[in-house]
C-alpha cells in the first residue's frame, strides 16, 4: 500500500502535466522512453554503452517524438471524426497503417542516423538498407497495438500508449540499425 500512493502521485502529476502543457509532456516522455529503449537494447545486446545512440534517440523523441504525433492524432480526430464519415477506426488506420507510418519510418531513420552524426550519404545509406525491412516489420508487428489505440485509448493518451509500446520499438530500431552498422564494418 505505501508504494501506490507515490504511484499514483505521480500519475496525478503526469496527467495534469499533459493537460496543461501537452506538447512538452509529450517530447519529455518520449525522449525518456526512447534514451531507456536504446540503452535497454544496448545492455541486452551486451554491448558497451555507446552515447551517440543514446542521445540521438533521446533528441530525437524530444523533438519529433512526442510532437509529431500528437499533432497527428489531433488531425486524424478532426478529419475522420464519427460524425463525418463511415468507417472512422477503419479509415483512421489505414490512413495512419499505409501513408503516416511509411513517412514516419523514413523520416526517423534518417533524423537518428543525422543525430548520430552521420553525414547525409551515409544517413541515406542506411536509410535505404534498412527501410523496408523496418517498415515490414512494423506493419505486422505495431498495427495490432494502433488498432487497440485508436479504438480504446482517450485521444489524450495515445501518444503516452505508443510510447510504452514504443519502448520495445526502439530497442527493435536500435538493434536492426546497430546490426546494419555492423555488416558494413
């Protein structure tokens, strides 16, 4: 029982925080789920802790993680609200499954690899040897949770579940581009 009360304090604190300032509660949170999936996939990987990882998963959730997305579902709520058309979890899924995932994707590869400090051709590189597998892979594996998502989760929260199954995600990235650095060593 004494453990609950700080938990809930601080899931008190946690949502006030994401209704008064949502973006910046976001880009926080995504930046600590991303940092701890990149460190979590170096320590299962048994590798030594490399930072460069670390931090450009980290900036990269505190600027596009938590952001993007959020304006996102925001947009998604608006243009296939229920009263507006038929079929809105069907038509908010494959808008997001088939055109914002592959743009994401893309867009994440690259930024993590620039952030690393990698140069554009060699960004780009990697971008093109890991794309489609990456997209594949999150088509079959993250659709299940958009679908659960979309359908059960306030649209406050969305960002907040993604970035819990994100976690995983991230330490999946990191471990499929750290693999794909390693190949070409």
């Amino acid at each position: 029982m004494a453990l609950s009360k700080p938990i809930m304090n601080l899931l008190a604190s946690y949502l006030q925080n994401l209704y008064i300032h949502p973006i910046k509660t976001k880009a926080i949170t995504s930046c600590v789920v991303g940092t701890a999936g990149s460190i979590a996939s170096q320590l299962v990987a048994g590798d030594n802790i490399r930072i460069d990882p670390i931090l450009a998963f980290g900036l990269y959730g505190l600027l596009f993680g938590g952001t993007i997305p959020h304006y996102f579902y925001e947009f998604i709520e608006r243009f296939f609200a229920e009263e507006v058309v038929a079929f809105p979890l069907a038509k908010k899924l494959l808008f997001e499954r088939l055109i914002f995932a592959p743009f994401m994707q893309a867009f994440s590869l690259y930024t993590l690899a620039r952030f690393e400090g990698k140069n554009h051709k060699a960004a780009v590189k990697q971008l093109l040897a890991l794309y489609l597998p990456i997209l594949e892979a999150n088509w079959k594996w993250l659709t299940l949770f958009q679908v659960i998502n979309l359908a059960f989760i306030p649209p406050m929260l969305r960002v907040l579940f993604m970035n819990l199954v994100g976690f995983g995600w991230a330490m999946f990235l990191a471990t499929k581009r750290r693999q794909q650095s390693q190949k070409k060593n």
